[in-house]
C-alpha cells in the first residue's frame, strides 16, 4: 500500500460514523497538449463542491446550486448524480442520501468541470459508506460521468482531480493509472475565454488516424513529458506540450488561439497549448512573477485578437486532489 491509499483508508475510517460530509474537487488541465487522453495535472483552482447527507429515508434525493453556471439539475442528466447512482445501486446503503451540488466551475471550459463534480460527488457518497472505499477504487464510477458528460470515458481529468498531481492513464482496457512522482516546482498559466466548447463536438473533429512521422513526434514529446513533469524541468515540458494532433483542428474552435499562444510565448512562457478539449489555453512558467506577467498578456491577447473576456487562474499542481473539507455526526434530517 503506498502512503496516499494509507492516507486514504485512514481517513476512511475517521468517516465510518459520519452523516454529512463536504467535499472539493479541483479543476485540472488534461491531455497538457501533446498527452491526449493520457496525461492530466490537478490544479487549485477552480473546483466544485459537493455536500451528501445521509437521510433516514431510503432513496436519493439531488439538487444544485450553480452560481449562475448552467448545468443540467435533473438526477437523470447531471453527471454528479449519475455516478452516485451507480454507487449507491451497487453498494446499496441501508440509508438514504442527499446530495447537493455547489457547481462552481464553468461548463465547456476545458478545465474538467464534468470531471470534478463527477469526483466530488463519488468521494462524498464514498465517504458516507459503511465501508469506504480507496480512492483510486473510485475512478470506475467518476469515469462513467465523463461517459455521461461527452460519449466518452476518457480518465485524463478524472484521475487527477481525484488523486491530485500529475497523472499518466497508461492503458484504458483495462485502466490502469499511475501517479507520476513528481517535483512541483512548475506553475501553471491558465486563461479561461468566455466561450463554451463542447467536449463531444471537439472529440468529433479530432482525425482518425495520424501518420507514423506524426506519431513518432508525438509519442517522443509524451516522454519528455512525462521525464519534465517529474524532474521539475519546465523548459523541458514547455517543449513537449507540442502537440500535432489535437491542436491543428481543436484550436479552430478557440476566437483569438494563435494570438494567445504567440502572446504567451513571447511573455516568456516555456510552452503553451489547449487545456482539455478547449476553449481554456495553458501555459508553462518557473515562478509566480513570470506566470502572472504570461497570464497577463495572455488576456490582453484574447480581447485584442477576439474581443474575448477570460479568467486566469494561477498555481501549481494540487497534490492532495479532491478532499474532504468537513464532516460532522449530525444530520439535518
Ligand atoms: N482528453 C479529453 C479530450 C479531455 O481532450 O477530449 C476532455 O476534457
């Protein structure tokens, strides 16, 4: 067992008696360019939260509360519900649980919004089980909202909000997950465009098939990566976030890209690419001072080049990933 599962199940059993619990889950930048599908990092910010009780009366009841974010609020269409659904008919609680959902983080973002309510929600119901289980055992149900979410099942945001730091999906049939050791020195530039882009809908532009050249590139940037992410090296995961498969088609999608990307680079990013499916762009920095000047610029860029309004976010990886921010033994049922 290594220290985070025994973090994990310590914390699990803390939570045994528990009736009502308050989790986070934080946003995170999948694919980081060249990793599609396969590679994730946890940031800070943003994140959603989750509150499940549980209730005398059997059945599960939902609802949310989303701060102007549009999101689907029937259990029947909202990710978050889907998957404590798939918990609670498996593990069959001889209880009742409400959940409600503090959506906090915008939808079509590119920052793994469906991905972080999807892990808020399994944690919180996780937490609430006679039997808790390890997180990493939590990942079957929280991929399964992605499913819901884009017609995909893909871990590469999932995984890291739950686990936090950086994350490698190594196989998907059958999932296998690795956490990457690694230094946290990077700081992660992400500017949020007002703009929604469809996950499915940038899935569906994606090519079919890339030739081996492309291929080769592309698989030499996702070690460097991968050797970058755990040695801290900046310039070198700058270097590798080049990515030419999703890229070319995908940042179509984004008013204003290569302005953003240009402005970033010559701020004195290490590297720069698209978070997620879009229209959120990432950039790499060393320290705090360069990231805000980078991100800066970044904005400047998307009003300029597009007339885009954008949030930025600034910070390293989250190591923790998703968390429980209290628990308490009394119910308000
Ligand atoms: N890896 C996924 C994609 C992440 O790029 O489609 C979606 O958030």
């Amino acid at each position: 067992m290594n220290e985070q599962d025994a973090v994990g199940q310590q914390d699990s059993e803390n939570l045994v008696n528990s009736l009502r619990v308050k989790v986070y889950a934080p946003a995170s930048i999948s694919n980081l360019g060249s990793g599609f599908d396969v590679i994730g990092v946890a940031i800070d910010r943003p994140g959603d939260f989750v509150v499940v009780e549980r209730q005398k009366e059997p059945g599960f009841r939902f609802s949310v509360h989303a701060d102007g974010v549009e999101v689907p609020s029937s259990p029947q269409e909202n990710v978050a519900a889907h998957v404590a659904s798939l918990m609670i008919n498996e593990f069959k609680p001889p209880f009742g649980l409400k959940m409600v959902l503090h959506k906090k983080m915008p939808v079509g973002s590119g920052l793994g919004s469906s991905g972080a309510s999807s892990v808020a929600a399994v944690l919180g119901v996780n937490s609430l089980l006679p039997k808790p289980l390890r997180k990493i055992d939590l990942l079957r149900f929280a991929v399964e909202g992605e499913r819901k979410a884009s017609g995909s099942p893909h871990a590469d945001n999932v995984a890291p909000s739950l686990l936090g730091g950086a994350v490698l999906i190594r196989s998907y049939e059958p999932l296998d997950v690795i956490s990457i050791p690694m230094k946290n020195s990077i700081v992660w530039v992400v500017v949020h465009p007002h703009v929604i882009v469809r996950t499915e809908e940038a899935r569906n532009i994606l090519p079919k098939a890339i030739t081996l050249k492309t291929a080769i590139r592309q698989w030499g940037n996702i070690s460097g990566l991968t050797i970058g992410l755990a040695s801290g090296d900046a310039a070198l995961v700058g270097k590798c976030v080049e990515d030419e498969v999703a890229e070319p088609v995908r940042s179509r999608l984004i008013p204003g890209y290569d302005d953003v990307k240009r402005a970033a680079l010559a701020a004195g990013a290490y590297g720069c690419s698209i978070s997620g499916s879009g229209p959120s762009v990432f950039a790499v920095a060393s320290s705090g001072s360069s990231a805000k000047r980078i991100g800066d610029a970044m904005k400047r860029a998307f009003v300029r080049a597009a007339g885009i309004k954008s949030d930025l976010y600034i910070s390293r990886a989250n190591m923790e990933g998703a968390r429980i921010v209290s628990k308490s033994h009394k119910s308000t049922s």
